[in-house]
C-alpha cells in the first residue's frame, strides 16, 4: 500500500498498476497463510482476523481512491478492490462466528456508503458532464465545425462511459453474488453452533436425571441414562 499511495503521488500509471498487482498478491498471500495455518492450529482465527482486518483497511482506501479519480484509474482501483474481497471471503471461513459477522455487517455498510463500486459517482458524473456538453453545441450553431468536432468527441466518451459501467455493472454483480454466498455460509455456522449447544444441554440434563435416581434408589442398579455426547460440531470451510 505504500508503494502505491508513492506512485499515486507521482501520477506514475504504470508504478500504479504495478503496485495494484502487488496489492493483489497481498490479499492472496494472506489467505494462503490463513488457510496453511488452519490446518497446523486450532487458533488459526487469530490470524484469519488479523489478516481480515487488514484487508477491510485496503479496501477502505481503493474505494475512496476510485471516486475520486479518472474512470479509467477508477476501474483499476475496483478491480483490486474486488480482488481483494475475494481473498477476504476465503480468510472468513476461519474466523468465529461473531467476528464473521461483524465483517459481512461491516462490507454491507461500505457498499452502501460508496454506493457499490461507484457507480453514483465517477461514471454518473462524467454522463451528466457529457449531456450538458451537448446542450452547449446545440446553441454553438454559429461555431458549426467545432460543433461537429465536439459532438464526435462526445459520441466517442459516451461509448466509453457505457463500456465502463457495464464492467462495473459486472463487477458488482459478482460482489453480490459474493455476499449472498457469505450470508448462507454464516446462517450454516450459526444453526451448527445451534445444535452443538442443544446436544451439550440434553448431555447435561441425562447426566443430572442420572444422578437424581442413584440418589433415591441407591440399591438399585441402572443402566447409565447419559447418552454418548455427539462429536463436536464445525463448520468447516467451503472448499
């Protein structure tokens, strides 16, 4: 992130695309080590949110960064920014379920704040700037030829403008997609630490029950009533 806010500074395009690659690498590292980690400890959420946190920082910076830019940096920036969600979501597989909540709660809350991938913002903008241009050449009759000139290079911004939000449009649909899959992964995590519970207090209640007969029928002998506990249950993470 360092490299790229110095390249930003300098308006150096191809330092920028570099350092976005690098940012990029970055995310997919993390989840690699996340993923490593989860199968040599069983604290490996530790640093799953760690790892997650920094991402949630990256994201929060490219999704200013992009509405504030030209479109073509902004797509860039967005691209990042997707692919970064995408090594987040791997990483939350591994966190608690609280923690997992918070982070799908705190990514709703960006995509609504930013308008989701600010398709409100940059491109929108750029339309509307495009339409009062137009007003203008149509009251230049006098200036003919550069109102002719005028209108093909608007003709030729509005054919870019349109690419760059059906990529956006595309972008956002598989943000989308992504949440909702975050969603299910989440309500499976719950209704397993659901039934965990449920079978930990039957466990506890048989166990008691137990107990109370040997207290007042100490001659006779009972067959235990506590049932064998079910192994532990994890959600573990979707391959």
């Amino acid at each position: 992130m360092a490299e790229l806010r110095e390249m930003y500074a300098r308006k150096n395009s191809e330092g920028i695309v570099k350092a976005l690659w690098e940012i990029e690498k970055e995310g997919k590292n993390l989840a690699e080590s996340v993923r490593i980690a989860s199968s040599q400890s069983n604290e490996a959420f530790v640093l799953a949110k760690k790892a997650n946190d920094v991402l949630t920082d990256y994201r929060l910076v490219l999704t200013k960064a992009s509405s504030a830019n030209s479109d073509d940096l902004s797509l860039k920036l967005d691209s990042t920014n997707y692919s970064l969600l995408v090594s987040k979501v791997e990483i939350e597989n591994y966190l608690t379920v609280a923690d997992q909540e918070d982070a799908i709660a705190s990514d709703l809350e960006m995509e609504v704040e930013n308008a989701v991938l600010g398709l409100s913002t940059k491109a929108e903008k750029t339309e509307k700037k495009i339409d009062n241009l137009e007003k203008r050449a149509s009251k230049a009759a006098e200036l003919q030829a550069k109102k002719d000139a005028t209108k093909e290079f608007l003709n030729t911004k509005k054919a870019e403008n349109k690419k760059l939000l059906e990529q956006k449009k595309k972008l956002q649909e598989q943000r989308k997609k992504l949440l909702e899959e975050r969603k299910k992964k989440l309500q499976a995590a719950r209704e397993a630490l659901k039934k965990a519970k449920e079978a930990a207090r039957h466990f506890k209640d048989a166990k008691k029950a137990e107990q109370e007969l040997k207290k007042t029928n100490p001659e006779v002998e009972t067959e235990t009533l506590t049932p064998t506990p079910n192994p532990t249950i994890t959600s573990s993470p979707a391959q």
